[in-house]
C-alpha cells in the first residue's frame, strides 16, 4: 500500500463509526494482550487519523459553516473523543503520536519537516515522547539524560522512564540536557546505543506500549536536534503537553459517556425490589451527577478547541482546565457507573472494570492533577492587574 496516499482525508471520516466498528470490538483483546493489533492501526492510518491535527492539505467540509480552523479543531477533538469511548488505549497512542507531532511541526527546520511530517501524517511511522525519567517526573526542567555536543552531532547517554508507545513508536521527541538546558532531540529507534524496555503489568491502558528508554551513547546527527538548543522543556515539550492535555481531555469524555451509557441502560433493566433500579431515588443521583458531569466535561473541551483554533490569549490556560477537570470527571464516572452494575462491574472482562482502571491513569499523565492546579492557579493570578 502507498501509505503517502491511500489515506484518508481526517475531515471526512465519521470517527463514531470507524471507532465503534474498527476499534471497540478489540478493548478487551488489547487490555489481554497489552498491544495494539495491527489491523486496528492499520483501520486508523486509513481513516486518516494520524493525520489529524498536523498541518498540511487537510480540507475541512466545504458544507462547514463554522472557520476551517474551528471546523479541523472540533473534529481533532471529536476524533479522540469517539476513540476515547472505544478504548482509552488507542486514544492513547494517537495522542502521544499527535503531542510529538505538534512539537515536531511547530519547532522543525524546513528540512526536517518535508523528512519527517508526510510520513507521520500517513501514519507510514508513529511518534511519541520521552521526557519522564526515574528521578524526574513532574519536573522536566530537571532532566538528566545528557546529550554531549561532538564532531557532527550529539552523543545521549540516560533513561527515560514511563513512555507511551515506547514499545511501538519509530521516532521519540526525546528531552535531554546540554550546556543550553533541556534541548529536545528527534530519535528514530533505530538509532544505535537506544535500547527499549517494554514494560507490563500496567493497572489500565495497558495498550499504551509502554517502555522505558536506554541510551547508551547514542549518536544523533546534527540535523536531529529540534528546535534551539535550550528550548527543549520550555517551548518543544509545553507544545506537546498543550496539545496532549486537550486530546487527553476529549479522550476522558469519551470514556466517561461510554460508562455512563452502560449504567443508564443497566439503571432501565436491573430489577431490585421489584423494581427497575434506576426508579430509586439514590441510583437517579449517581445518574444525575455522571450525566451533569460529563456535559460540563464537553464543554470545557469544545471551548478550549475553539480557543486553541481561534490561538485565543488563554487557550493554553483553558486546554489546561479542561485536562484537569475531565481527567478527574472520568474518574467520579467511571466508579458511580462500576457502582450501578454491583457485582457485574467488578467482574472479569467486563467493560467496567476495564473503564475504570483505564481512567486512574488519566489524572497521573500530562500533568498531575496537583500541578496543573498550580498552573490554573498562576494563570489565572497573571491575568490579574492590581493598581
Ligand atoms: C500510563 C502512563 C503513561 C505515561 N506516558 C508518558 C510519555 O509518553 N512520556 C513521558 O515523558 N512520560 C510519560 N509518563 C510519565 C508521566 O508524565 C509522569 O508520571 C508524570 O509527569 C508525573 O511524574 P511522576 O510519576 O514522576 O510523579 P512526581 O512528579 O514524582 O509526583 C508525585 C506526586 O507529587 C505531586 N507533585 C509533584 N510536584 C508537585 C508540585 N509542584 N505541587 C504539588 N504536587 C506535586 C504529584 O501531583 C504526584 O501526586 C506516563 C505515565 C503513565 C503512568
């Protein structure tokens, strides 16, 4: 297949269907064996879906009344959400091939972007990001992983530790530090001196891939660094974590309607005291909550899209916000629905169970939920004058 393309146009996909008939049926064969089946990724990259998001010769719907921008960010969004709803795995691997994505775009030479971005857009290879390290988590700033300039390039020695799609992905935007301060890298894994240390045993999302990096005096060429030397946490990483913290945030609403939809038709069916469940009193307010919940999620979501489309003032503040509050709504949903099904939700291979271990995940990546609280809470504080 020419992968450059036979891929769709992301626009024109209708991402509930191609989530509902290409991915769903796999969740539970994907939490069993830890992996992504290539025919799943292969359905993705043909339905466009790792094009999403990138720049490049994306028509939008020529029927689309609201601005392309607004029209692309919207679907963006509504792509992870539908994929969110099939398998938070899948929705995961996506987003950290679109958080490295956006980086690679944004901060890329001209050369490095006619290399690296049709090849990614086809999906032909997955990217994915390491900044996390054994000793360095919330802090990237703080990297150790070090990257020692030499005749022609760079020479990276270290680990990094917790990646998604570590296991699967072909190119990481790799976070070392130099002289300059954390300097981001593009490291293809075939590089020599990379070793890759798949890690299982995950409590959810177990079809990240998940890996952790060795490099071992590995070379990268000039040509691999991205973006300025010293701009690597504070301009390359923070594009990727604006972008992955909106997909993330679509992501966990489509979770959370999945598990509430399964507790509102359990809540009609479930006979108890002759009864239907979902008749009594304290079950409506399970329900009540989960579906405000879940409302107040999208549209903190559709707001920080239109911001990001529309490069509002605050758009990072509100992609922040929104992360942070859905991230912890698909937590409260996921147990109150697990609750509606009793017994039923705790049992082997039942999509609640695996929707509740997929969503502990969501408020530990892409920023705590302590440290974005920080970082509302800053932005909000710079925002105000005081005479
Ligand atoms: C499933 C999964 C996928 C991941 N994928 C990736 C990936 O693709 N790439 C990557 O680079 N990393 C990845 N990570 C790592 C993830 O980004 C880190 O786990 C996260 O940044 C937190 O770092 P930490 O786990 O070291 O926790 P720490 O930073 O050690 O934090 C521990 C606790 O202290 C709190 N804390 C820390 N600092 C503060 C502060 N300033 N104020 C208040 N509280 C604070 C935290 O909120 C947390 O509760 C992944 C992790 C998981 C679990």
């Amino acid at each position: 297949m020419n992968l450059l393309s036979n891929h769709a146009d992301p626009s024109q996909t209708n991402w509930d269907t191609l989530a509902q008939d290409a991915v769903a049926p796999f969740a539970h064969q994907i939490d069993r064996d830890a992996r992504v089946p290539s025919q799943v990724i292969s359905a993705l990259r043909e339905a466009g879906a790792f094009a999403s998001g990138f720049p490049g010769p994306t028509a939008v719907s020529p029927s689309a009344e609201l601005p392309p921008p607004l029209t692309a960010a919207l679907n963006h969004g509504h792509m992870h959400q539908a994929l969110g709803a099939a398998s938070a795995s899948v929705q995961g691997v996506l987003n950290v091939h679109h958080m490295g994505g956006s980086a690679l775009a944004k901060w890329s030479s001209k050369a490095q972007k006619s290399h690296w971005i049709p090849r990614l857009r086809s999906g032909e290879i997955c990217c994915a990001i390491a900044m996390t390290e054994p000793e360095v988590g919330s802090d990237i700033s703080a990297v150790q992983t070090r990257a020692t300039p030499v005749t022609g390039g760079y020479v990276l020695s270290g680990k990094k530790a917790w990646i998604t799609c570590g296991d699967f992905a072909d190119l990481f935007v790799l976070i070392a530090s130099t002289e300059a301060g954390p300097t981001a890298f593009l490291l293809p894994k075939e590089t020599k001196g990379l070793w890759i240390e798949p890690i299982e045993g995950m409590l959810g999302c177990r079809g990240y891939m998940m890996a952790n990096l060795h490099l071992e005096a590995a070379f990268l060429p000039e040509d691999h660094l991205l973006g300025r030397p010293g701009f690597g946490a504070s301009h390359v990483a923070v594009t990727g974590l604006e972008a992955g913290r909106l997909n993330l945030a679509w992501g966990c609403v489509g979770l959370a309607e999945a598990a509430c939809k399964l507790a509102l038709q359990r809540a009609k069916t479930r006979q108890q005291f002759g009864a239907a469940i979902g008749d009594f009193q304290l079950v409506q307010q399970l329900l009540a909550r989960m579906t405000t919940d879940i409302h107040a999620a999208r549209l903190l979501c559709q707001s920080a899209s239109s911001a990001r489309a529309l490069r509002q003032m605050d758009a990072a503040k509100q992609a922040t916000m929104a992360k942070y509050f859905a991230s912890q709504m698909v937590g409260r949903v996921t147990h109150d629905a697990q609750q509606i099904f009793g017994a039923e939700g705790i049992g082997p291979n039942t999509p609640m169970a695996l929707y509740y271990r997929d969503a502990r995940i969501m408020e530990v990546i892409e920023g705590t939920t302590q440290v974005l609280e920080s970082m509302i809470a800053r932005l909000a504080l710079s925002e105000v004058q005081v005479s």
